[in-house]
C-alpha cells in the first residue's frame, strides 16, 4: 500500500498521528510528515488514520492493484 496525502486538503487537525505514529508524524504545529510506502505490518493502523481525517486528504493506493485507489 502506498499513502498519498494531499496537502491542499490536510487542515493539520493530526488526529491520524497518534493512531500511526510509525508511519504518520507531526511536523511543527501543523505539518504532518509520513513514509509514503509502509510496511504492511502497519496496515490495520493506517487504515484508522485515514478513516480517522475529517477532511478525507489521505488516499491509499494499493501496489498490488494499481487500477484501485481508495478514499475512505
């Protein structure tokens, strides 16, 4: 799975970072920084960051799908 943030849409509320916090960190107040390509032991818990965003601006694309890219 690759995570693919849209920063236009990203309003800093963070609450994905607390529920990825290998994958997903806050960067400054507002800023969050993230590894694009997680290992799938991290699945379970980006799944819930990206249900958990209010402003929907994380997308995953599935690298072993390339034609399915999710919103949640």
């Amino acid at each position: 799975m690759r995570i693919v943030i849209d920063l236009n849409k990203c309003l800093g509320y963070a609450q994905c970072v607390p529920l990825a916090p290998e994958v997903l960190k806050l960067s400054g107040e507002e800023a969050v920084m993230y590894d694009p390509n997680p290992d799938d032991t991290q699945r379970l818990r980006v799944l819930r960051a990206v249900a958990s965003c209010p402003v929907q601006a994380i997308l995953l694309d599935y690298r072993d799908d390339p034609g399915k890219t999710t919103k949640p």
